[in-house]
C-alpha cells in the first residue's frame, strides 16, 4: 500500500520543462555571414526575369573617392606624433590624460551606484530636466540671454587660454 502512494505520488507532481541555455524571448536566428555572397536569391526567381530585378536590388558599398569618408590612418598618426614631438612638457600631458581616466572611472562608479538605489535615479533626472529647463529659460529663449551666454563662454575661452 505505501508502495502505491509513493508511485501515485510521482505522477501527479508536475514536471517542470528543462531550461534552455538560450532563455529569451526573441527567436533564434543563424549568424549572418558577411561574405561575397551574402545574398541568397530564391530558386524560383533564378528563372526567366526574375534574377535581373534581384540583381536591380542588390547594394554595394561605394569605393569611389568622391563618396568615401574613410581616414588615412598613416595621416592621423604622422600628425599626432608630429604634435607629440611638439610637446613640452609630456609628463603633465600624461598626467592629466591618467586623471582623465581615473576621474571618468569613479564618476561611473559613483552612476552605478546611485543608479542601483530605488526611486533615486528618477530623482535625479526629474532634477535634470528642471535644471535643463531652468538654463533654457536663462540662457537659450531671449536674444539678450543668448548673447550674455556668448559673452560668458568667451571670457571664460579666454581665462583658460590665458589671454585674459
């Protein structure tokens, strides 16, 4: 009898499906291949006209001069080394450059954590969009305000270039 309340008892518990490794809501799709031949033309258009409005489709990146935006990579570095070898005084470049890094470093520290409190991150946008939209009121709406900006932001190009 406790046999057959063990085995009654093994069948009525739920099974519960096995989880995939891939747990997502998108479907999966085949990595794409980026070669030559990325385009596949359906067999039932290779016949008759069919594969002349499918050649009609096809794209290609432009190698022409007139539309390429790509840099001379060999210009860019002969440029920065020239403006290396210029240099002074390379240690404070170096040094500033390191603060830089380690300044952008804990301020992200210092997002994240604020970010992982509860309802403080929505504080603080609601006090960036109050500070945004106070410095449109001030600065960006009147003609006035605008040139006072202008002026602002010149004498301060000026004190940090030292010509002031």
């Amino acid at each position: 009898m406790a046999m057959t309340v063990a085995a009654s008892m093994a069948v009525m518990v739920p099974r519960v499906p096995s989880v995939s490794a891939r747990c997502s809501a998108v479907p999966y799709l085949p990595p794409r291949s980026f070669g030559r031949s990325s385009f596949t033309v359906p067999a039932k258009l290779l016949s008759g006209n069919g594969l002349h409005k499918v050649e009609l489709m096809k794209t290609r990146a432009s190698s022409s001069d007139e539309t390429s935006t790509a840099i001379d990579t060999n210009e860019l570095f002969t440029d920065l080394k020239e403006k290396w070898d210029g240099l002074e005084n390379k240690t404070t470049v170096i040094i500033y450059g390191g603060g830089a890094i380690v300044a952008v470093w804990l301020s992200s520290i210092v997002v994240g954590a604020i970010n992982s409190v509860p309802l403080l991150p929505k504080v603080m946008e609601l006090v960036g969009l109050g500070y945004t939209g106070w410095f449109v009121y001030r600065y960006l709406l009147f003609k006035s305000s605008r040139k006072e900006l202008a002026e602002d932001i010149d004498s301060l190009k000026k004190k940090i270039a030292g010509t002031e």
